[in-house]
C-alpha cells in the first residue's frame, strides 16, 4: 500500500547521529523507496556523512545540532526558520502527501504543525516521549500540544504503555501505538557459547537522567570486581561518564558506532545492561512511560540481559510479561550485584532469556512497523 505522493518525515536527529531517535527513524525510513518518503532533520556536528543507499528516502538537513556543545539551545531556537522553510519549500516542491513529525524535540513538534498548516496538509504527530506531562509548567508547551492534539488527522505513540498513560491522561484522544523496529533479519536461536573470562558486560545508548541513576550502581558493582569488563557503546562525553562512575582503563572501554552496526557489537557480549532511572529531572509519567531503543536491538541481539528499573514502569512490565530479562526492582547495589552472579552461574537461565528475547523481538521488526506506518496514513488520507 503505497501513497500517491511521498510522506515528508520530520525529525531533528536522524542518520548519522547516534541517538535512539535516529535510529528509529532511520531503520524505518529504510523500508519506504525514494518515491514513497523525504526526510528533513538536523546533522549532528562531528558525525561523518550517512552509510545511506540511493534508494532510501532523499536525506535533507535543515541545519546542525550537538549534544554536548554550549549554547546549543539558542542554535535549535535560531535555526527554527530556517528550518521551516526547508520544510515547507520541500514539501511544496515533492508534493508531499502528508506531514510526520517525530517529538522529542519541540522545535521540530511545532515546525511539522506549521508545516501542515501553511500547506493544508494532513498532520500526524509522532510522540517517542511524553511533552506537557514532561515539562507542566511550560506556556509553551501547552500551547503547542493542544493544538498539535486537536490538528492532527492522527497521534502515535511509542508503546502500548504510553498509550495506556494517554489514555488515562487524555480520554477523548484517540492514539495509536506504532513500535520503534529494527530492520535486519533476526538470526534463529542457538545455545549461547561459554562466558569470557572477564565476563563482557555491555551498555548502548545515550546515558542521561533517565537512566544515570541506575547506571551508576552498576557501575559501582562493576568498578569493585575482576571478574568483568564493560564497554559503553555511547556519544556521551568521558568526562560525564565519569560523573556516573566509569572511568577508561583495562576493565572499562568507551566506543562510539554507527546504529548501523550497534547489534553486531551486542552480540560480542555475554550480558547487556539496561539500566531505567528511580531518580530523575524527568516527570514521574515519563520514567513511566518511556520504552529505551536500545532495548530493541538488545532483543534482537539474543543475549542475556539485567535490567535495573522501578517497578511500576512500563518497561518493567514489559520484561516481566515477556520473560526476556533478570529484573532487579531495588536501587541497591547489593542487590544488583546479586542478580549479576545469578546470571553469571546461571547457564540456564541465560539461554531462556536469550530465547525469549529474540521471540519478543519480532514484534519490532521493521518491515511489519512500515506496513502499520502505510495503513494508517492511508486511512488518514481517506478521511479527506
């Protein structure tokens, strides 16, 4: 089911960047052809031009953005009409059918808006995170999210979790999961071979509030023993990761890799760590709600994983219904330590959460993502 003219897709960070967002976007913009989608996103500073096929959606920036540099949110705020006119002369130009706008960045949240009003196109808003929930005080915000709310044909959300949360929050909004994917064949199930010696602990992704704090207990458990090694896949800065509590030296490597290539390192480990925040600047209902990227390539990659989180997360939830990780609900170190040497020890534990994981995984596979992508675009259109 394809579109008569191609779907412009909004979002700040998209390939080469290394952010789960990115990575999102990226391997579901990889099952649509150049004639059916265009991209307009920001390219992150420092990053090497994009592995990306002449037969994917036509990549355009808008601008740059950085993580890590001063100032960045004066440059977001700058770059915002520059940014609208690329959005808006591209949609004109390809004769776009209908606008996608990916949140978490709000600038990129009220472009794609304006985008749809200024060309009488149909909106539909694609929330990974919650907005006004998130930041309550804000003027802005609930300007923009009502508005966003009431004019798009269409809302997704991440997860069946935040769409319960939505749900319960917002009772005549009408919201549709659409699932973050990852687009490489899943391998079959296979024993898993014996432990290193050390042990391979592995981290991906973005470590920041939502996660630090539980972060940093493993990192603690980990820095007091010899029988472990850990590698952070991540572009966050040393210098921040030693605020959690890593520092480089023969136990503790830092590495930095295209998305692209993010499951075949995962697969070199023995146990992935997924650590989900008690304490954060973030609301209550966004440690709630939110369901990391890194966890479908963690799935996919079929290893063992130890999951650190509160309790009443969606995400906990999630592992506990699929079997698919050893969860430790308290923030405690002895007790993340306790779990480390039950999977340790454990062989067969390890093989039924590397098999339940991959079964879990498939849900998120990228194709069957797209297909639901088509559908519901083109029941929007057909409300024209």
């Amino acid at each position: 089911m394809v579109t008569s003219r191609p779907i412009l897709l909004m979002s700040r960070s998209v390939p080469p960047a290394i952010s789960g967002t990115a990575s999102i976007v990226g391997n579901l913009a990889q099952q649509f052809s150049r004639d059916e989608m265009v991209i307009v996103g920001y390219r992150e500073l420092g990053r090497p031009p994009a592995d990306w096929s002449p037969d994917y959606p036509r990549l355009r920036y808008a601008g740059v953005f950085s993580t890590h540099r001063r100032g960045e949110e004066w440059r977001r705020r700058l770059q915002i009409p520059v940014l609208l006119l690329v959005a808006v002369w591209t949609a004109i130009v390809s004769r776009c059918k209908v606008i996608v706008v990916v949140y978490p960045s709000p600038y990129f949240l009220l472009v794609g808006y304006l985008v749809s009003r200024i060309t009488g196109k149909p909106l539909i808003a694609y929330f990974h995170n919650t907005f006004l929930d998130n930041r309550p005080n804000s003027a802005f915000a609930r300007w923009l999210q009502q508005r966003v709310f009431r004019h798009a044909r269409r809302v997704l959300v991440m997860s069946e979790g935040m769409q319960q949360f939505f749900r319960e929050r917002y009772p005549d909004l009408d919201t549709i999961p659409l699932q973050h994917s990852f687009n490489e064949p899943l391998e079959p199930y296979a024993p898993l071979s014996s432990l290193h010696n050390p042990v391979r602990l592995c981290f991906a992704g973005s470590v920041n509030t939502t996660c630090a704090d539980a972060l940093s207990r493993m990192a603690a458990v980990i820095n007091r023993r010899e029988d472990v090694a850990v590698t952070l896949f991540t572009s966050n800065t040393a210098d921040y990761l030693a605020t959690v509590g890593f520092t480089e030296n023969d136990r503790v490597r830092f590495a930095s890799v295209p998305y692209t290539v993010v499951r075949r390192n995962l697969k070199e480990a023995d146990i992935l760590l997924l650590p989900h925040g008690f304490v954060s600047k973030f609301s209550d209902e966004e440690i709630r709600t939110i369901f990391p990227t890194k966890l479908i390539e963690y799935l996919a990659s079929g290893r063992p994983i130890l999951a650190h989180l509160p309790a009443d997360s969606f995400l906990c939830d999630f592992l506990r219904r699929h079997e698919c990780a050893l969860v430790v609900n308290v923030p405690a170190e002895a007790a993340v330590e306790e779990a480390l040497d039950q999977l340790i020890g454990d062989e067969g534990l390890r093989n039924r959460l590397s098999k339940n994981a991959l079964a879990a995984a498939q849900m998120f596979y990228a194709p069957i993502v797209a297909d639901k992508l088509r559908k519901i675009i083109h029941e929007s259109l057909a409300d024209e």
